[in-house]
C-alpha cells in the first residue's frame, strides 16, 4: 500500500515512516501491530479497515508489519500479535491485545470515533 492512501484507507507504516505518520497525526491514530503468520491478524484486518472507512475525518488506522520493523515494536513493548495501540497527540493512550470481536473492537474504540 502506497504512503498516497485515500481518506479512510488504512496505511502501512514502518520503522522510518511511524513518527511522522503517528506521532504527529492531528487525530487519534489505532497502529496495528500484525504479521504475515498471524491469523487473528488476518482477521481483525477488515473490521481496521471497516472502521478507517466510517470515521475517515476522525481516526487514522495504519498497520505495521511487526516482523519487518522490529525497531518500533520493541520500543512499544510489542510481545503479542494482534496488537493495536491508540496514539494521540503522540502518546500511547489505549492498547488492545490479542484479537476480539468487531462489537468489542468497535466499543474499545468508541470515544476515538
């Protein structure tokens, strides 16, 4: 996926590209930390994408392939797969771990939407 994504796509980020995509979004933005062999990944990917395409003017969602950019999981703390961080203004300020339901995903989310 190109760095040009439409409004409400969900954008791949990486180790160089996170600070500027992330840290200083003007609006909260879920990072989801997945990789290619997880399947609760694979299958958390469309509700991410569902809700990047309802709420493209007050939420960012972007991806992060933890096995290709290990420099910022580690910094997170990733240790577990799906992880999805909330980041607003720059800081962490929700985190889900392991993969839920999209009711749950979408009530975990709710005050960012």
């Amino acid at each position: 996926m190109s760095q040009e994504t439409a409004a409400g796509a969900v954008e791949k980020v990486t180790d160089d590209t996170f600070d500027d995509v992330v840290l200083t979004a003007k609006v909260p933005v879920v990072v989801d930390f997945w990789a290619e062999w997880c399947q609760p990944c694979l299958k958390i990917s469309p509700v991410l994408a569902a809700l990047a395409a309802e709420h493209p003017d007050t939420l960012k969602v972007v991806k992060l392939n933890a096995d290709e950019n290990p420099k910022t999981t580690l910094k997170y703390q990733v240790m577990s797969m799906p992880t999805l961080l909330v980041f607003q203004d720059g800081e962490v300020v929700r985190s889900l771990i392991g993969a839920r339901p999209k009711s749950a995903i979408l009530r975990e989310l709710s005050e960012f939407v």
